[in-house]
C-alpha cells in the first residue's frame, strides 16, 4: 500500500484554517440565534474566500477544508457544507449566464435555492412552458427541500423568503409570492418581492408586442413556438400542428422543443419571422385571442392582481426586446389598484439578459435592507 502524507504547503494551510476557524469564525457563530440562519457567519466565509475555494476545490483540498474548519468551529463546518449541498446543482447543472449571474453571490456568503421546473434541469418528460401552477408547485417543493436539508445538516432556516427570478421566473416570483401570501406553506413567510422581466400580462402586453414591433423576431418566433406546442398539451389551441404552424415547420416544431433541443439547435431549424411560421389564419387569431388562446393566456395573467403585504419592486428595461417593460407597467398598475405602490426599476437600454445581470446585485442589496429592517 502507497503511503500517504500531506506536504508541507497543505499542512500549513491546514493549520491557517483552524486558527481562522478559532479566531474570527467561533465567536461569530457564538453570537448565533439558535434555529435561524447565522448571516454574520456564512458572510465571513465569503469574505474570507472559503466559499470561493469550497467551489474550486478538488476532493482532497475540500476534506482539508471542511476537516479543518471542523476543528475550529463546526458551526462553520457546518454552513460551509450547506452553501456547497445548495449550489451544487447551480455548478453541474446551470446555465453559464446562470452560473455567472449567481456564483458570486454564492461566494460572497449569500444562499441562493432555485427550482428545478417541470421537464427541465434533471426532471423528466417535457417543460410545460409558461404554465404558472406547475412551476410554482415547483418552487414550493424547492423550499421544502431546502428546509430539509438544512435541518439535516443542523442548520435550520428561518422560512424567510424573500423571493426573485427571470423571465418566465419573473412571473412565476409573482405567482409564487401570491401562493406564498395566500398560506401555501405555513412554514415559509414572503418578506419582500424583486422579480426581473416577467411576462406578467400575456394578453394584454406580451402578445401585442409580438406583432408591433417591440419584441425582436427571433425572440417572437421562438417564444411563441415554445409557447404554443407547450400549451397546446393543456388548453385546446389546435386539433393538429398544421392548423397553426406553414409546412415544413408543422411537421418538426413540437419535436424541437422536447426538452433536449437547445437554443442553439432550435433557432436555425425555424423561419426568421412569425408570418413565416404561422398560417395565415392563425396569425390572424393570435393577433385577437379568443377560445383556447384566450383562455391559456388569461389561466398564466393575474399573478399582480393581489395585495402583497411586503415590499415589491419590478425590474426591467426600455431596451428589452424579448418581455418588455409594459408587463412590468400593467403589473404594477395591477398592484396599485389594490393600494400598492410598487415601483418599476428601468435599466435603461438594456436588453433582456443585460437587464437581469443588471438587476440581480441591486436586488440583493435591497433584500439585505429591508431584512435589515426587520
């Protein structure tokens, strides 16, 4: 049998990281409440670059690391381990914008936990797009699943949401705080609502965008493609693809969005504009929703037509060409009709996903004012 031993360097290290853990790491844990989230602490461990080596670490230097610390402070052990169990799925699984939008956060010491959708990510079969009760069905059990594994690794949550996404996250953040509000969980509490670029009026502002300009065509194509093979498997839009969708399109659009295809194989299999894809008939018909497109839409809308008792803000942008900012207006009109002031943060120029890189810092240091507040 090989011998083993540590180098001199790794030795070293190891020693650096339990007079860390015993210096500046226990008496922050210490100061701990019990059964609620040690913010101090995993704020620590980003500023002193732990969680940024707990995701580049090979095996052998993360047992060091979690050893290590151990010896010093299992507390902070403890919730080092909980911020790796978390964002794995983010490392292994997400997208690279979705990767560099969310592991900095990571790193510098803030929790992040998000849904694995129908048909997406590991799950099987094929995504329900744009179908609101799914997803958030989705999310709650993301919750739960946190909750779990926190509690198993002896750090329990404090159930605090405070909740934000993207795109059709941003609509479902809405739905989700809703369902939240309305007693879904009695175990989770909304605290505050920051969703980014939601389509939260698909008739009355997403679908018109479509055909006036304000939404880009490649966008418009693959949207409404996606849009229409998915929802055709819950609410009668068509009896065969060939009543929506030209030739050749009707015989390969419902394969491409099969949960396997990417982005990138799925744009240049389509046409360059929705009269292209569209017969001329159902152009007309989405132009005017009546019947099954109708009531697909109007079963996704109405997720801002309630009264949150937390701080909402809406981002978006005057340059988003993909969900533009009217959602967010109609949305917040929704709000203020029920008495509350919601404002819409506009970033400008920004295109869809500029908006969201944009957004998610500032979004953070909110959620850290207002759970400051508290």
């Amino acid at each position: 049998m090989t011998a083993f031993s540590l180098d001199p360097a790794q030795t070293a290290w190891c020693e650096e990281l339990r007079t860390l853990a015993e210096q500046q790491l226990r008496p922050l844990a210490e100061k701990g409440a019990p059964g609620h989230v040690n913010r101090p602490l995993v704020a620590a461990l980003g500023e002193t670059g732990l969680l940024d080596r707990l995701l580049s670490s090979g095996a052998l230097d993360l047992c060091l690391l979690r050893e290590s610390l151990a010896r010093g402070c299992t507390e902070a052990e403890t919730a080092l381990a909980l911020q790796g169990l978390g964002t794995h799925p983010l490392v292994r699984s997400g997208t690279p914008a979705h990767r560099e939008r969310w592991l900095p956060e990571v790193r510098a010491g803030r929790a992040v936990a998000a849904p694995d959708y129908l048909g997406l990510g590991k799950g099987p079969g094929r995504h329900p797009y744009m179908d609101t009760k799914s997803s958030v069905t989705a999310s709650l059990d993301m919750l739960r699943a946190a909750r779990t594994a926190a509690q198993r690794l002896g750090r329990p949550l404090t159930g605090d949401v405070y909740a934000s996404g993207f795109s059709q996250g941003g609509q479902v953040a809405m739905a989700l705080g809703k369902a939240l509000g309305d007693g879904a969980d009695r175990h989770f509490e909304l605290r505050a609502l920051a969703p980014v670029s939601g389509p939260y009026d698909i008739e009355s502002a997403e679908t018109p965008a479509l055909f006036d300009g304000r939404v880009n065509d490649i966008s418009a194509v693959f949207y409404m493609s996606y849009y229409l093979t998915a929802q055709s498997r819950l609410h009668p839009l068509y009896k065969d693809p060939s009543e929506a969708f030209r030739k050749p399109y009707a015989d390969i659009v419902d394969g491409l969005f099969d949960s396997e295809h990417t982005e990138e194989e799925i744009i240049p299999a389509l046409p360059a504009t929705l009269k292209e894809l569209l017969t001329d008939d159902y152009y007309r018909r989405l132009q005017h929703l009546s019947g099954g497109l109708l009531d697909a839409a109007r079963a996704q809308d109405g997720n801002c037509a309630w009264k949150p008792d937390v701080p909402v803000r809406l981002y978006s942008s005057s340059g988003d060409a993909d969900v533009p900012i009217a959602n967010a207006r109609h949305c917040a009109a929704d709000l203020a009709a029920r008495g509350v002031d919601t404002p819409v943060v506009d970033q400008g120029p920004a295109d869809h996903n500029t908006t969201y890189m944009k957004s998610g810092p500032e979004i953070v240091r909110w959620f850290d004012t207002v759970a400051a507040r508290r």
